[in-house]
C-alpha cells in the first residue's frame, strides 16, 4: 500500500525577531534560526548542532525540540525524536502541533496505534486541524480498519476542500475496499485540485489496473513520471503493466529503472527475473531472484520462480528445497505444490510425487490438464 501523508513538521522559516519573542535568549533564537536553515539545505548534523545550543541556552525552548525531534527523525534516531516530542508536548500540554509531530514520528517508527493516540489528542485540542485527521486515517488504513479511515479522510475533506490529500488517501482506501468508481473521483478530484501531483496518477493508475484499463494506467505512469522521474514505484508499476500487455522489452527496462533508483524493491528483482527467465537467461533470473530473496525471504511465490530455474539448471535438490520453503510460506499455494511433484518424480520419488500432484490439482483444478501434458511428454522421454 502506499499512503501519501502532508506531514507538518513545524519547520517554520520564522524571522529572527520572531524567534526572539519566544525565548528568554537571543543566543538561542541565534542558533534556532542558523539551525533552521541548515535544515532547509538539509545539513542535517549541522541543524542537530545548533538545535543542541539553541536548547542549551534555552532549556524551554518548544520550537527547538520539535524541529531538533524532525532532525532526528529523520536521521532514523527514533528515541531521540520521540524523546523530544514528549519534551515539546511536556512543556507545553495544550499545543496541539507538538501531539500532531509526535504522532508522525510514531508513525514513521511503524508504531500505529501511538500515533493513532496522539493524532486523536491534536484533534481533541484542534477540532478543525484537517490534517490531524487525514493522518488519524492513514493510521487506520495501515490497521486494516478501512472504514475508520474512510470517515476521518472525510472529515478532512469537509474542513479543507482545496487540498488533494482528503481525497488521494481516501480514493487509495476505496480502492482497498473494492470500490473502484468511488476511488476512481476521488482520484480524479486530487488531479483537479492538484494537477501536478504525481501521486495521484499513479494512484489513479493502480485504478485502473484494477479496473483492467491497462492504457489509461500506462498513460497515467507515464505523466506520473514525467512529474516524478525519481518514482520507482512508477516504473515498477509500469512495468507490470507492460509485462500484461506482454511487452517484455519495455517491462524489463521499467524493472531495471525502478531497481537502479530503490536497490531495496524486492517485487522488482522478481518481476524482472520473470522476463530474464522467459527470455533464456536463467543465471540472470537466479541472481535476481537470489536478490529478491534477501530483501523480502517470506515471499512464497519468489521461491516458486526460483525453484523453476533451479530445476531447469540441473539443481533438483535445489529446486524441491525452494518448493517446501514455498509452501511453508503459502500452503494454498497449488504450483508449488505442482512444480514439487515434477522435481520429485525426476529423483525416482513417485509416491510423494502422487501426493503433490492430488494436493495441486485440488487446489485449483486449471493446473491438472497442463500438467498432465508435462508429465506424458516426460514419461515419454524417459522410455525412449
């Protein structure tokens, strides 16, 4: 799932005047505001520096620990941020802003049900902070409750009708719940109030996949990466797309784009190790399949892929280890199931072979023809 949160971290570009009504110190408005700007360059360390003095100038400085918290954020420092924001929300109870950073960070840490309490206590305190619930709502959808999600994505469009954000997130929740027309206008709103904004193509996109318009998701990944072409979700996504409309060279350049610009897409390695294998290269598909494997080892359907080109390598041993991991992962999964009985009947193993193959075929019948032409033409070979 992708969620797109409109996180307000409080990075105010406040002037020095400003600064200096809020704190007992001129040197820490000083070093507040010389931080501020580092962090706008992302000079991350030396925004954390002058953080640092800003607070020891002035212990009570609320500004400095949130924006100091959103450094250590995002330097992957989660006690040291969440630790700040409760500093933030200790100082000053009634901020609503500083349960909203605080609540981001949880949630960024992948701790939902934090930041789902904290979200609710910025909108206790701010009943009209619209983003207060978009965020509450992409807490739920990560929970699973889509419903929940859905009512505070509403909410937020009622309170801000002139921001995308509503709308994207709630057309992502419709489309979780299989309600492609409703997610399909609120996609097209999010374009409409934000033309520029790439993920709501490429969210549009997954809509019509689901929706089988594979040229309109392809027109909307192609404007989705002209907007963005840093998205590698969107070349993976194209990808597919052509991979359904068999177009394999263009799929497999998608693939390699969307694994140059994020080296850690596990679908990627398996999609384009796919095409690899089709196309004869079967070291190519095992090193990509060996890759997708590292990133993401409870992927039953990658072990099935692997275990095809294993076998097809000569490695049946090899091949029959990759199916049992699959169906460990996947008991329902019928190929594994299928392609372990092939490789056992190639090791003389024909009982467990007769199992695999009963517990396949009942599983999803559709298989039983196909393979059953596999296994005359293999038992022809075998008696010549």
């Amino acid at each position: 799932m992708r969620f797109v949160a409109p996180l307000f971290l409080c990075i105010a570009t406040l002037s020095f005047q400003t600064i200096f009504s809020q704190t007992k110190s001129r040197a820490a408005g000083e070093f507040y505001n010389r931080g501020l700007e580092k962090q706008a360059v992302n000079n991350l360390e030396g925004a954390l520096a002058d953080y640092d003095k800003a607070i020891e100038f002035d212990p009570k400085f609320i500004d400095a620990y949130n924006n100091r918290a959103n450094v250590r954020m995002a330097k992957g420092d989660k006690a040291g941020a969440l630790a700040d924001y409760t500093k933030a929300i200790e100082l000053n109870p009634k901020e609503f802003m500083s349960y909203y950073n605080r609540g981001v960070g949880e949630m960024n840490f992948g701790d939902m049900d934090a930041a789902i309490a904290d979200f609710t206590k910025s909108i206790e305190i701010s009943p009209t902070f619209a983003t207060g619930y978009n965020n509450r709502g992409n807490g739920f959808r990560a929970k699973g409750d889509l419903d929940a999600a859905i009512k505070d994505y509403t909410r937020a469009i009622e309170l801000d009708m002139k921001s995308p954000f509503g709308y994207y997130n709630r057309a992502s929740a419709l489309k979780d719940k299989g309600q492609l027309d409703a997610a399909l206008a609120d996609s097209n709103k999010a374009i409409e109030i934000s033309p520029q904004f790439a993920d709501a193509y490429y969210n549009r996109a997954l809509i019509y996949e689901d929706q089988k318009l594979t040229d309109k998701a392809i027109e909307d990944l192609n404007r989705c990466l002209q907007l963005n072409p840093e998205n590698a979700d969107g070349f993976y996504a194209r990808g597919l797309a052509f991979q359904s409309k068999s177009e394999s060279k263009a799929a497999l350049a998608d693939f390699t784009k969307a694994i140059v610009l994020n080296p850690t897409l596990s679908g990627a390695y398996l999609a384009r190790g796919i095409i690899e294998k089709t196309n004869g290269d079967v070291s190519a598909a095992l090193a990509d399949y060996n890759r997708a494997i590292e990133l993401d080892p409870n992927d039953a359907v990658v072990y099935v892929n692997r275990g095809i080109a294993r076998q097809e390598k000569g490695d049946v041993k090899g091949a029959i280890a990759d199916y049992t991991k699959a169906i460990e992962l996947d008991p329902s999964s019928a190929t594994a199931y299928a392609n372990r009985g092939v490789s056992l009947l190639l090791t003389g193993r024909e009982e467990e072979a007769v199992r695999d193959f009963t517990r396949s075929f009942k599983l999803d019948p559709s298989l039983k023809p196909s393979f059953e032409i596999y296994l005359r033409k293999m038992k022809d070979r075998r008696a010549q």
